[in-house]
C-alpha cells in the first residue's frame, strides 16, 4: 500500500528510554493541529530526535519529532509568549509546522538552541572540523614510553628509529603557527602575524 | 506513538550516505530473501522495494548491532531484541564490509563518542577547547564522562 511505511518501533522505544541521560529534557506546551490547543508535554531530546509524553514518568511516548533539515524559529509573538516554531523548509509543501511554547525566556532559548544544533547533520560537520583540528595538531606524535618500546621492536631495529627529536621540534612549531592563527582569527582577524612566530604567553 | 510519516519519507528522499540493491530478510519466521533497494541516510536505514519510490521500512539505527555472518551476509539486531535480525546478503565480501563498516559508524550515538573523543584529544594536545568557538562547549550531550563510552 503506497504512503504506509514501517518505522520499526521497537528499537525507537528502547533508544527513548536509554539508561543515559537525554540531551535535554523538561516541560513544554505544544500546539495541537486539531484544537489549536497548547497542550503541555513533557519532552526529552536524544539525538535528532524529540520525544514527547503527556507526562514525566510515562511509559510510552506520545510521539516523536524527527529534527533533521528542519528551522528552529522564536516566534516573538505577544499574544503566545515564550513560543517557538520547529519547521520543514526543505519538506514537502504544506508539510506541517511544530508550534512550541516554554514556560519561561530561559527555558525557550535553551531549547531552541539544543533543538537547532540537534540534528546528524550538524554533528557529522562538527566531528569533521574537529577531526581535521586533530590531525592539524600533529596527532601522530610520539611519547618516549613508546620511544622505548620501539627500540625493542626487530621490525624497528631493522629500519632504523625515526627522528624523534626533530619530529618533536616540528609538531612544536606546527602547534604554535595553528595557535597564533586560531589567535587571530578570535580577535577577528585584525592583525597578522608579525615577527617571531614563537611568542608565547 | 504518534510521528510524521511525511518527515520520514522526505528524509528518505535525502541523498544517501550509502545506497545499493541487497537481498534483505526480515526477522519474522518463514521469511525470505527479498532484493530490496536499500538506502542509508544520516542514522535511518530505509528499504524500499526496488521499483518503487517510496520506501516500505525504516531502521532506526541506535542501539543496534551489525553482525556479520555468513560469505556476503550481515544483519542488524537491536539490544532490545537481539534475536530477531534483519539479514543482509550483498553480492561480494567486499560490499559487505563496507555495508557493516558505514552503518556501525551510522548512528548518533557513535559520532558523539567519537566528537568528545577528539575534544578532549585536542584539547589535551592545545590547551584550547576546540567546541568554545561554536559556543556549545557547555552543553551537556558534548561532556566527557556523562556518557558510557
């Protein structure tokens, strides 16, 4: 039967009641598409995707939301405070919108903020910069533990020791180049590097 | 419980991080190999059959274990049930190692793992905490130590 598709939802119940904490957790009021009723739930982030229960403690969600190519929007209205809209630009048109209310300034922007930095998109961007960051930084060093460990290895006494010392001395200047740069892109860019790069505080 | 049909078939129409046609069997008894086209988007595992644009299933894939078995052949079980597989037989060794390869790294769970990993590489190796510049270093799903690793 096209447009019946299967979520297999057992593995989705047992990821909404891990035993680690949820991203975040606490009361909001959604809206309902029927009654245009603000209904309070009580809501648990895990990942990209949002539970909801009608309370705290219950067993089975009501629902979940799937945060991924979605917009998390204040709503700045006067008449619903504290409101919020999770919305599909990118879905199909006239694809439902998600109407959510906090109950007070801090907890909305919490929540907006966790709920737009949700989604697996996000993250794998995230993990790719840090990655590159990592390798940048001269991962591939070595301590003398395994220095030592090296000079037992036949492998290593058959094609000789790397040199340690001046590896050492090169990851060293790496790591103070990539510092001034990150220095200077905090400050905005503002000033070049000038004179001796090995300037350090 | 209650969720968006729609928001799932739009994301199954995402590009795939991984997609390719593969004998698939269900966990249910006296159940058969079936070509599929199966199709990996961010932490979802959708299959649809192979000449229709709508995808019949979807895995959600946290909590799960790929397994290999057989020549040719991985399965997915969730911790919750982890006698019932869904069986993969792809055509060469070669596809199937790279089938359990991209969906082990598929879920959210994994990525975090791996993110606080980096962190807190780098920021042992810099004496910087690389996640200051996004503003989210406080946020409690990035902390070391909150988590089961």
């Amino acid at each position: 039967v096209p447009g019946h598709m299967k979520l297999h939802e057992t593995s989705v119940l047992g990821y909404s009641r891990a035993a680690a904490p949820p991203d975040r957790q606490g009361r909001l009021y959604k809206k309902s598409e029927r009654s245009s009723a603000y209904q309070r739930r009580w809501c648990e982030l895990r990942g990209n995707l949002l539970f909801y229960w009608e309370r705290q403690g219950d067993r089975e969600p009501l629902g979940l939301i799937l945060l991924e190519g979605c917009t998390v929007e204040l709503q700045e209205s006067a008449t619903e405070p504290f409101t919020f809209e999770i919305s599909y630009p990118q879905g199909p048109p006239g694809h439902r919108a998600y109407k959510m209310a906090a109950e007070d300034q801090a907890s909305m922007e919490g929540w907006v903020r966790a709920l737009s930095t949700a989604s697996f998109d996000y993250l794998r961007a995230l993990l790719m910069e840090l990655e590159g960051q990592y390798r940048a930084s001269g991962a591939l060093g070595t301590t003398p533990l395994e220095e030592r460990a090296a000079r037992h290895s036949p492998l290593v006494a058959a094609v000789g020791l790397p040199d340690f010392e001046g590896l050492h001395q090169q990851f060293g200047e790496e790591i103070v180049k990539l510092r001034a740069r990150w220095r200077e892109e905090r400050a905005g860019g503002a000033q070049t590097a000038q004179g001796n790069l090995i300037d350090l505080e | 419980m209650r969720y968006s049909e729609r928001e799932l078939l739009s994301l199954s129409r995402q590009p795939a991080e991984k997609a390719a046609e593969i004998l698939m069997r269900a966990p249910k008894k006296g159940s058969v190999l079936k070509k599929r086209l199966v199709k990996l988007v961010v932490n979802f595992l959708f299959y649809f059959r192979t000449d229709e644009a709508e995808p019949i299933g979807a895995l959600l894939l946290e909590h799960c274990k790929i397994n290999k078995e057989e020549e040719n052949v991985f399965s997915i079980s969730f911790i919750e049930e982890p006698d019932r597989k869904y069986s993969f037989e792809c055509d060469t060794e070669e596809q199937c190692q790279e089938w359990i390869e991209a969906l082990r790294r598929a879920s959210y769970e994994f990525m975090r793992r791996s993110l606080i990993f980096y962190r807190n590489e780098i920021q042992k190796m810099t004496g910087k905490d690389p996640l200051e510049q996004y503003g989210i270093s406080e946020e409690a799903r990035f902390q070391l130590g909150t988590r089961k690793l």
